[in-house]
C-alpha cells in the first residue's frame, strides 16, 4: 500500500505502476458508465482521483453508491495527467468498501460554516480547512522545538498540577478528588492546573542556561473573546545571563524561523489559507521575514502614538494602563508588522519581571502582531533577592509557598530572561484564522466542554 504522499513525491516512479491505496471518500461523483472518487488518506493535503469504470469492475453499481466519508481500499494503474488539474489518477482494477459511512455523514463537500463544524470537533478535521490547520499546527510544533534543540536549549517538562499562581492573576483551576474538603485532600492543600511553566522552569534554567517548556496552561478566564481559550499551549524558553533585549532577538529569531519552516513544509495548507481564509496572507507573513527588525517600543510610547492617532477607541489609551485589542490592532498596522511593547507598568504585570530604575515600569516585553495580538509575553526577571521579596510582600503574596522559587535568587542567581508564546495566537497568526476555537483540537472555553 502506498501513501498519497509517497506517490505525489514520485510521480514519475509510479507511472503506469498498480498500485494500491486506502483512504476516506471526500467526494463520489457517479456517472453512468463511469465515476470518480475523490480520496484522501490523510498523508498529504492533496486528495487522488479514482477513476472507476462499468467495464472493468464487478462491483460497478456498488461503487457508484458508495458514500463520502466511507473508507476504501482501491487498486488500480497510476497514470500520469498532464493535461488534467490533477497530475495523476488511479484507474481503478477494484474498489473495496471498507467501513461504511451513514446517509447522514455532515462532513459533505460544501461550505459550512465554521460555527456548525465547531460543533462537530470529532467530524471537522476531515475537512479540507480542519485537515490544513492541524497539520499545520503539528509542523509549527516540530519547528519550535527544532529551534531550541538546534541552539542547545534543553527541554523541560514542567507540572501541571501545582500548589502556586504562577501569574497572580487568580485564574486557576482548582484541583480536587473531594471537593468538599480541598484544604486536605489528595495533596494535603489546595492545588490548581498550572497557568504558567516558568517559575518552576527557571530554577531548570540555572542548571542549564537556556531550556523550554511547551505543554498545556490553563486559564479560568471568563473572557468570551476569540483569542481566550481556558486550556492552550505555550512555549516558554528561559535563559540564563540573558537581558530583555536578548529575550526579544530570540523571539523574533524563532518567529522568523517558524514562519520559514512552515511556508517551506506545509505549501499546500499555506497556500490554501491564502486562497480561502485569508487573501495575502503569504505576502503578509514573507513581509514579516522581510523585516530586518521588529520595532520596539516602550509602552509609553505606545500610549503616546495611540494617544495622537486621532482615532476615537472605544478604551481611552492611558499612560499606566493595559492595551486594549483595538489599540493592539491600531499599533500592529502603525507598524506595518510586529512590534515589540517593553517597560510596562508594574502594576499590570506579573511579580517576577525586574524593576525599573524609575521604581514604576518593569522589563516586560509583549511581542504584539496582526490577527493575534499579543502573541508573546515576556521579561528580564527579578534577579535581586531583596528587590523580589519586597516586590513579593507589597502584593501580599504567600512567600512560603514560594520560598523555593526564591531560592533561584539565594543560591547563585544571575541575569536571567524569558517568555511565552501562545502555541494558538501564533496558529491564528500563521493561518489568517481569527477564532481561537479553530486552532484548537477540541477547544476548551466557557460553558464549552462536550467532548
Ligand atoms: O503573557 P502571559 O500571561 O505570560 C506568561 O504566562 C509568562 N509566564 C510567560 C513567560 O515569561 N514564560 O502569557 C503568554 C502568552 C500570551 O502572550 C498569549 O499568547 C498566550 O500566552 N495566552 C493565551 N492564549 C490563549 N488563551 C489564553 N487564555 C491565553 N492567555 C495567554
Ligand atoms: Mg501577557
């Protein structure tokens, strides 16, 4: 049996060979005497035609009421058709059924809308659009970790049952066997899904100088918006002796690299979204690897643009503030591109990113791009004990229950810096698809849970 993909990369070899291949009807087009199937085996984007003829074939009448979506096994001479929109057929010599598919299978080659596939996770993936999202989405994940491997980072699996709040930002999802009694439960306390990997990565990244994690984070966070998903993915590199601006030329750096991989490994998926969800979009990402430097910009100067820029936001920009999406979007197309927002307020931002000599701003980064947003938060961290526990205690924060995380900075702390990139803000991003919802196998948002 051969793949698709094996005969779309040897076509020559196969020329006039039988071959064999199974597969998943997308489309049965029967005609009278003869008919084509459209297959897809789930190797490659492309699908094959089979061409299947009354005169060669027992089953003729069989095969004509076969239905999209059935599997099949199909033998058959390959032939090579230059002068069809296809570069080849198979012709078929037999056609088995091999599963069934009922009269009403919903995946039927037509556009549905994206709301009606969400609401078939298990169904949609065999469509044309579904199938190139979580190919491409494999791919992108292979190339993030043929970046950090191919610069020596190491790769860290950090937990994701943990007793602390990584952010701060009371978003956890609480963890527990016997919910009437969390306090002392299975873990003897209260424990939660992790939001984050990086304050139990960091004490990795003074062994190791330059790790990462990618793994699941969760959020409960009841933003019915569509980049918020309650459980995705992050990659988090941290590296030691490493400052904010070297915190952002590896960002960039493994954005370009991303981008490259994919446009290279995945042409026809890229090309589709380019054609069918979003126009340009290959010109937009090429402008992106064009860019000999993403701007950079403090977040006061972010403010100030927004503030000059005439436009009336639904959110008044302010100095001290968060961005908006709108003032996102605004900055994304000032620059034409990505853009870098640093030295935010303190009191927006996390714990752990290093103060400011200014005593008001800290060494946050936020990597901002067209369709996702924020795609990328990150920072110099804290490295001075006192300044840390100061910080720690203004906020009120539990130190004990992160004496350890301290310890980073009592047994031989150093410079150190590091970020998060949203594994689905950067899919929306390289795709032009602009719900979360659709970047996520079975996506995980409020009051949605089903399957
Ligand atoms: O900006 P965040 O909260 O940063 C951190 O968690 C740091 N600990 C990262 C680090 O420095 N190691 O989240 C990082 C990124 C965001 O920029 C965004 O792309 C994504 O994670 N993200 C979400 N993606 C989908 N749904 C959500 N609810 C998200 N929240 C954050
Ligand atoms: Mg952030």
């Amino acid at each position: 049996m051969m793949t698709l993909k094996e005969l779309y990369n040897n076509k020559e070899q196969y020329s006039d060979q039988v071959v064999e291949v199974k597969g998943w009807i997308r489309n049965n087009r029967a005609q009278k005497e003869f008919g084509f199937i459209d297959m897809n085996d789930g190797s490659c984007f492309k699908n094959v035609q089979i061409v299947y003829e009354a005169q060669n074939l027992d089953n003729f009448k069989d095969i004509q009421k076969f239905r999209n979506g059935s599997s099949v096994q199909a033998f058959g001479k390959f032939v090579l058709t230059p002068d069809a929109p296809q570069p080849f057929e198979i012709k078929a010599t037999c056609v088995n059924l091999l599963g069934d598919s009922l009269e009403d299978y919903p995946m039927q080659p037509k556009r549905h809308t994206r709301e009606f596939l969400r609401e078939k996770p298990h169904l949609r993936v065999r469509t044309n659009l579904f199938n190139a999202v979580f190919r491409l989405r494999s791919e992108a994940a292979y190339a993030i970790h043929e970046f950090f491997h191919s610069k020596g980072f190491v790769y860290v699996n950090t937990p994701i049952i943990t007793s602390n709040d990584g952010e701060g930002a009371g978003q956890l999802f609480n963890v527990y066997t016997d919910s009437e009694n969390p306090d002392t439960d299975f873990f003897g306390k209260k424990v939660y899904l992790t939001v984050t990997g990086q304050l139990h990565e960091e004490p990795y990244a003074m062994a190791f100088r330059n790790c990462y994690t990618f793994g699941p984070t969760f959020r409960a966070e009841n933003s019915n918006t569509t980049k918020h998903a309650a459980e995705f993915w992050m990659i988090e590199p941290e590296m030691a002796f490493a400052e904010l601006e070297d915190e952002e030329n590896i960002a960039e750096e493994m954005i370009k690299y991303i981008i490259k991989y994919v446009l290279e490994k995945c042409p026809d998926e890229m090309k589709f979204f380019d054609s069918f969800v979003e126009k340009g979009l290959i010109n937009r990402l090429q402008a992106v690897l064009n860019t000999e430097k993403f701007s950079r910009i403090t977040h006061k100067e972010a403010i100030t643009i927004l503030k000059n820029s005439g436009v009336k936001f639904e959110n008044t920009p302010e100095y001290g503030e968060d961005l908006a999406t709108e003032h996102e979007k605004y900055l994304t197309s000032y620059f034409n591109g990505p853009v870098f927002v640093h030295d935010w307020p303190k009191d927006i931002k996390a714990f752990y990113m290093k103060l400011n000599d200014d005593n008001e701003t800290v060494r946050g980064s936020d990597l901002l791009v067209p369709e996702s947003g924020e795609i990328i938060g990150g920072s110099q961290r804290e490295e001075r004990l006192d300044v840390l526990l100061k910080r720690m205690e203004e906020l009120g924060m539990n130190e004990a229950t992160l004496d350890w995380y301290v310890d980073t900075r009592r047994y031989g702390g150093c410079k150190h810096s590091g970020f998060g990139l949203g594994f689905e803000r950067l899919l929306m991003f390289l795709t032009g698809i602009d719900n979360i919802r659709d970047v996520v196998p079975y996506p995980r948002t409020p009051n949605n849970c089903d399957f």
